[in-house]
C-alpha cells in the first residue's frame, strides 16, 4: 500500500521524484514492517520519516542561512522571518486538516509539508542561496 498510490501525499508532484522515493521507501518499509496499515502505524511511520525530514531541513537550513548570511545578511534574515512563518503555516494547515480530513492528517500532513519544505530549501540553496 503505497502513499503515493493511495493519494495521501499529493505534494509529491511539487517535489523531484528522487526526493519523494527516498521518503516514499521509509515510509512504505515502515508501514510493511509493523504488518497492519491503521491510524497507529500511519501515524508512527509519518513522525518517523517527520524526524529524519526535519534533521535533513535543519541541515539544509543551515547551509543555506550561513552562506546567504556571508553573501547578504539581509537575505538571511528573510530566510529567518520566512522559516518562521512556514512553520507557524505547517502547524495550523496540519491541525486543520486533521480537523476536516481525519486523524491521519496530523501525521501525515507534517510529513507530507516538511518533506516539501526541504525541496524548496534545497532548490534556493543549490540556485541563488
């Protein structure tokens, strides 16, 4: 059963498809490993591949701000601002959704939000940052 077939994650076309796949392989493995698909595995193997995704957002984050903050301190400050709001973004979109579409939202969409976050980190750092 894989979350790119059953339609939860329909940010993926915003994303190469190589980032998704990485992602999309955790997910399913984790999801196969606990031998039942039910809110609890959806919402444990999300807030796990959640937790790798933010590490590699931070690290991202990271690379991005010291050299925007070499090259244009007051990019890195946008940068700053920007995160910020994305985050506080994430978490009412998240809880929202969880609200209107189900329990799984909450899960899922942070996955589904994070994983996009970090395309988007990558793209300004690896094309302007």
């Amino acid at each position: 059963m894989s979350i790119l077939r059953n339609g939860l994650l329909p940010l993926t076309l915003l994303l190469p498809l190589g980032a998704w796949g990485d992602y999309d392989k955790q997910y399913q493995a984790c999801l196969d490993a606990s031998g039942m698909i039910n809110n609890a595995s959806v919402a444990g193997c999300a807030e796990g591949v959640s937790e790798t995704v933010k590490k590699e957002m931070n690290r991202v984050y990271q690379q991005l701000f010291l050299k925007l903050q070499d090259d244009a301190p007051q990019d890195a400050e946008q940068l700053e601002t920007a995160q910020k709001a994305w985050l506080v973004y994430r978490n009412g979109q998240c809880d929202l959704q969880g609200k209107h579409v189900g329990s799984p939202m909450y899960y899922t969409c942070p996955m589904e939000l994070n994983i996009q976050r970090v395309g988007e980190l990558k793209f300004l750092l690896e094309n302007g940052g």
